[in-house]
C-alpha cells in the first residue's frame, strides 16, 4: 500500500478511477494485509506453548560472561556474599573457567 499511496492513492475510499494504475496494486496489497494478523497469532501460540511445555531456563540459560548472570534467579537482596575480583571484561567467563581465563588474553 505504500507503493500506490506514493502514486496518488488516496486512504479510506471505497471506489477509484480504474485508468489510474491501482488496479494491479489492489490484489497484491490487500493479502499481505492478514501478515501483522499471523504474526500475532503465531507469537500467541508461541507464549501457550512455551508455557504448557517449555522448560524453565535456569540460572544462565546463555552461558553469558557478565556478572549478573554468575547470581540466582531470583537474586537474592544482596546479589553477592564476597564481592568478585574483575580482572576482564568477561568475569563470569573467568569463574568458569579458570583454566583458560580472559584477562590474559587483554
């Protein structure tokens, strides 16, 4: 609808002159009209779906480097007994994997 709006379509009429070009738009334009309409419905399916039978993601479901992730989910008030050593910009990375930490890379 952009396309025949950019050639002199105008909104919210029921009828228009037929030598004008739009009638070729018309067909086309107006099934991709019911795209937002599945979209909406697949991601309704998605959210009963997920919640019927997905399965709870955990504490780190990305395996991520940063420190709000190496904490509970739900935190707890406090997040941190100790306060964690940074010594990178991954340090959850290095609490995992103290074999093969970032900072010496840096």
């Amino acid at each position: 609808m952009h396309i025949a709006g950019i050639l002199g379509m105008p909104r919210r009429i029921y009828t228009y002159d037929a030598d004008r070009g739009w009638a070729v738009l018309e067909p086309v334009e107006h099934p991709r009209g019911a795209h937002p309409g599945t979209s909406f419905g697949l991601f309704v399916y998605n959210i009963i779906a997920s919640l019927r039978y997905g399965r709870p993601a955990g504490d780190d479901p990305w395996d991520a480097w940063t420190l709000e992730w190496a904490t509970t989910s739900p935190p707890p008030p406090y997040n941190f007994e100790v306060i964690p050593t940074v010594r990178s910009r991954r340090p959850l990375w290095d609490l995992k994997h103290p074999d093969d930490p970032d900072w010496k890379y840096e």
